[in-house]
C-alpha cells in the first residue's frame, strides 16, 4: 500500500467535515481521510465517536486496513492543538490529520503531520468527476 503525497482536500470535503463537527458538537467525531490522486475526498466515519477520543482510537485499532491519508476529528472548543491522545491517533493512520475546532468556519481547523507538526493542506475546487 503506497500512500501518495497529499497535496490538498477537496472543498466539499472540508465542507462535510466542519458541518458534522458542528452538528455533533459539542461532542466530538472523529474519521478517517481517503484520498484520491492525493485529493482528500472521502471522510469514513467512525462508529461511535460520540464518545471519547480514547475510544475513537480502539475503533481504529478494529478496523480492516484500508488506503487511508490520514485523520480527521473535532474539538468542543476553539483549541485545535492536539492532544496527547491525539498524537497517539496520528501514529495509527497516514500523515494528513485534521482538527476542527469550535465555530467550525474555513479558519478553525489545521492540519498536520504525524508528528504533529502544522501541515498545509490548500482546499482545492475539485470536479469529482475528475478525481
Ligand atoms: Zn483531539
């Protein structure tokens, strides 16, 4: 399994992303990112994530491997650094990892590297028909 180099998410996708984090909040949800041709487009949501983020991590350690560029997950508050747990959900999958933190608008989230370091990630107008 080869994981191309992200270069971007898809701006339905980031839309998808700060929606549901803002529904469920202020619980948290937490996902999966698949990419295509180094596009992030598809967010796999993980079962029962409305708890804590310790057990979003277990789900994980359950699921069959699959092509996956990173993580996503939200914040209840406006922090979007990550956190120890965090750190430890990076560690398990690819190396795009988003947080969304509170209101949930284009500029309350980041991205970033397995080590937890900010990534850039630009937000591309992709025609899905094309991905
Ligand atoms: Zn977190």
């Amino acid at each position: 399994m080869s994981i191309k180099e992200i270069r971007g998410i898809a701006r339905d996708t980031l839309t998808f992303i700060l929606e549901v984090s803002k529904s469920t909040a202020p619980n948290e949800f937490a996902g999966l990112l698949r990419a295509e041709n180094g596009v992030i487009t598809e967010v796999v949501v993980l079962p029962g994530t409305e708890s804590s983020e310790v057990s979003a991590v277990m789900h994980l350690f359950m699921m069959p491997t699959i092509s996956i560029a990173g993580s996503v997950h939200s914040h209840p508050t406006p922090n979007v650094r990550p956190s120890r747990h965090d750190l430890a959900l990076f560690a398990r999958t690819g190396n795009c990892h988003i947080i969304a933190g509170f209101p949930y608008d284009e500029r309350s989230w980041r991205c970033y590297t397995v080590n937890g370091s900010r990534k850039n990630l630009p937000v591309l107008d992709v025609d899905f028909e094309d991905v």
